[in-house]
C-alpha cells in the first residue's frame, strides 16, 4: 500500500484570486455548502468572514455566473494596500458606531456612482423600477 501525506494534497492558497484565474476555475468551485446559493436567493449582500474561509473564491465564482447573464451585473470592489494600512491605523473605539456605518455607505455610494458615471453596460438594470 502507497503511504499517503496531508503534503501530496492540493488545499488551494488561503488567499483565492490566484485560483479565481485559472483556466478550470468553475470546475473547482464546490457548490454543495450552500453559501452560493444564500448569495443568489436575494436574502444576502454582504459577504464577511476570516482570511481564508473563501470570500474571495465565492465572490469571484458570483461575478462569473453573473457575467453570464445579461441581466445581472456584478462589480468587485477591492481595498487598495495603502487605503487597507490607513483604516488598519484608524481607531475605531473612539468612533460612534453611526459614524463607522456612515462612512462604509459612503464608501458604497461613491463606487456606485463611479459605476454609473463610467457608462458600464446593465450597471443598474438590477435595481427594480418602482412607481411613486
């Protein structure tokens, strides 16, 4: 009998976006946790959790599937290093809670005016037209 190690197998990096660009990357995709499809129900917005749990893997499988289709729209907002040093530095107990919330909304906000303001196809067409 072959001696097997934990060393031969491939766990995949902690951090996901350099198997989000491989080739066969749909095809590494596990499905059967449940956590896509919380995401596609409408129920969810917000993906968070540790380094190295697969928020990266996941949102990069989302937008995939997203880009499929032609009525949905998926954009990656991303943390630049040094604006990831500048919060890692800000001192959120001295904050009021309402303040930290209003500065990620801001933050919110001012991607997705960028969004509609450089003109991206479908960038709104998922948000539902309602009469006033």
């Amino acid at each position: 009998m072959t001696e097997v190690s934990v060393g031969m197998f491939d766990l995949g990096a902690a951090d996901g976006k350099k198997e989000a660009r491989r080739p066969n990357f749909e095809s590494l995709f596990y499905l059967e946790d449940g956590y896509y499809d919380d995401l596609t129900s409408g129920e969810k917005y917000i993906v968070v959790g540790r380094k190295g749990t697969g928020k990266s893997i996941l949102i990069r499988y989302f937008k995939l599937q997203m880009e499929k289709s032609k009525s949905s729209y998926c954009e990656l907002i991303t943390i630049p290093s040094f604006m990831r040093q500048k919060l890692k530095t800000f001192n959120y107990d001295e904050i009021a809670q309402e303040e930290i919330e209003e500065f990620w909304r801001y933050v919110f906000l001012k991607e997705l005016a960028n969004m509609i303001t450089s003109n991206k196809t479908n960038a709104l067409s998922f948000l539902k037209k309602k009469k006033y």
